[in-house]
C-alpha cells in the first residue's frame, strides 16, 4: 500500500447524501437506459422491467404504472416475508424503497424520448450495459431496486434453493415468456441483454483496474521488503511459511501492487534475488490505504 495520507472520512450525514445520491442516479441510468434501448426493441431481459415491456407490447399499458404495481408489492412482500432482513438496516430498506418508486417515476418522466438505435442486438447490448451501469450505482450504496430481487429472496427463504438459482428462475421466466410473446430470436436478444447487465454490474463493483499480488519466497527476504517499500513504495506483509519437503520454516513476502508496477516490483525482486520464487496473480478488487476506500 502507499504511504498513510490523511483522509477525512464521510461524518453520517454525508453518508446518506452520498447513498441516496447513488441510488437516485442509478435509477435513473437504468429508466432511461429502459427507454431508449431496451422497450422500443421490445427486449425483455428480465425482472420488473422486462414484464412491463411485455405488459406493453400485449396489453398497452403504460410501462411505468405496471412497474409500480409490482414493485411496491413486492417490497411490501418483503417487509412481510423477509422480516428483519430488509429492515434490519432501516436505512437499507429506505433506499430500496427509494428506488422502487424513484426508477418507474423517471421511467414516466422520459417515456416520449426517441429510441437510440432500432436494431435489437444494439439495443440488447447497450441496454444491458446502462441497465447494469445504473444498477452497480445502486448496489455500491448497499441498496436494491427491488422487484424481482426480492422475490428471488423471497423464493430463496422458504426453499433453500440459492439466491443465484432463485434470480436465475426469475428472470427465466420473464425471458420464457418474452419468448413466447415476441418470439425466440428476441428471448436471445433478452439474454444478450442480461448477459451484458451482468458483467458491467461486476465492472462497476470491482472496477476494471485489476491490481496484481504477489508472492515472494527469498533467502534475501529483509533486503527484497526494504526494496519494495523504498522504490515502489508499496506496504509488504510478512508471513510464515514452511517448504512442503523441507518443513523447514521461511518467510513469505506479499505485496499489492497497480498493474504498471509488477514490472519494476520482479526487477527489484530479480536484482537482489535471481533465485527468488514470485507468484504474481489478479486481484480484482482491493480496498485500503492507496487503492480504495469503498
């Protein structure tokens, strides 16, 4: 890590701006993203939003009215079901609460907004990518829009099937359906359109500036860590090891480091130690002193 700075941390106030701020603009991103991509494309790709637009194209209702006839229900179903798990934070549950009206309101407010592309696998992919964008905003402020993720957790409590199942099921089923009422290639477009929501939701959370780990194994331990701390000026950690066949106790160095500096850590290594054993791996996400904070 770097060296210590002084850093002000948010006083409880400031926190809750901040969260709220997130989920609102998140919800947001996700409405508009809705919007412009995935309903005038009919790209159904699961959840809430996904049997609205189904809902639409069948029955002509407006989007957002069926987003809040199944969103705030649910998050009822939840307070009821899911008991102390959505409320034991008090500030969780208000989030979601949140953006369970905050999202269909801005669906409604920029329903009349023209369509960004008129092909659907355009749509499915940018879509996917500003639906998974708005919602890895809101889940960074430890909150939900909540839907069918509170179904899924619903579903999750009194089956003892696994959360990643019950979403799975969930938005299955929105995309089965899909498929039946726009027909196959669509309920591909719907996968296209989840399988792009997901990846950039775990972008947003780990970030795509993967830092690198690594191991050091040396007979020259003391002089390879007063290297790593005075010429990349990152914190190295020391840690007991013992040779598999030997049993013979030897220290083990580990040392977080940015991607542009691994090359200038295995010279310092390689210079002192030609000998050394060095395991550089990913690490997609680190929080602390000289990467992040949250």
């Amino acid at each position: 890590m770097k060296r210590r700075r002084d850093q002000q941390p948010l006083n409880p106030f400031s926190r809750i701006v901040y969260e709220f701020a997130h989920v609102l603009v998140g919800s947001a991103i996700v409405a508009i993203s809705f919007n412009i991509f995935l309903l005038p494309n009919r790209i159904a790709s699961g959840g809430v939003s996904g049997i609205s637009t189904i809902v639409e194209a069948t029955f002509g209702f407006e989007p957002a009215y069926t987003q809040w006839a199944f969103n705030i229900p649910l998050f009822l179903a939840g307070l009821i079901f899911l008991g102390g798990s959505l409320v034991g934070s008090l500030m969780y549950g208000l989030k979601t609460l949140t953006g369970t009206i905050f999202l269909p309101a801005v669906v409604f407010m920029t329903r009349n907004l023209e369509p960004a592309t008129a092909d659907p696998l355009l749509a499915a992919i940018f879509g996917g990518i500003g639906v998974g964008l708005g919602l890895g905003i809101v889940f960074r402020s430890h909150s939900s829009t909540g839907g069918t993720d509170l179904a899924a957790q619903i579903v999750n409590k009194y089956t003892g099937m696994s959360l990643g199942v019950c979403v799975f099921l969930m938005d299955g089923l929105v995309v089965i359906t899909a498929a039946i009422a726009f027909g196959f290639e669509f309920a591909l477009y719907a996968l296209i359109g989840l399988f792009a929501t997901g990846k950039t939701i775990d972008i947003v959370q780990t970030g795509i500036g993967y830092s690198k780990m690594a191991i050091i194994i040396s007979d020259y331990e003391e002089e390879v860590r007063q290297g790593l701390l005075t010429q990349v000026d990152r914190g190295v950690t020391k840690l007991k090891g013992y040779g598999g066949y030997t049993n013979h106790e030897k220290p083990v160095l580990m040392c977080v480091v940015g991607r542009n500096e691994v090359t200038k850590l295995k010279q310092i290594v390689q210079t002192i130690d030609p000998q050394a054993f060095v395991v550089v791996s990913h690490a997609s996400e680190v929080l602390g002193e000289g990467f992040k904070n949250d």
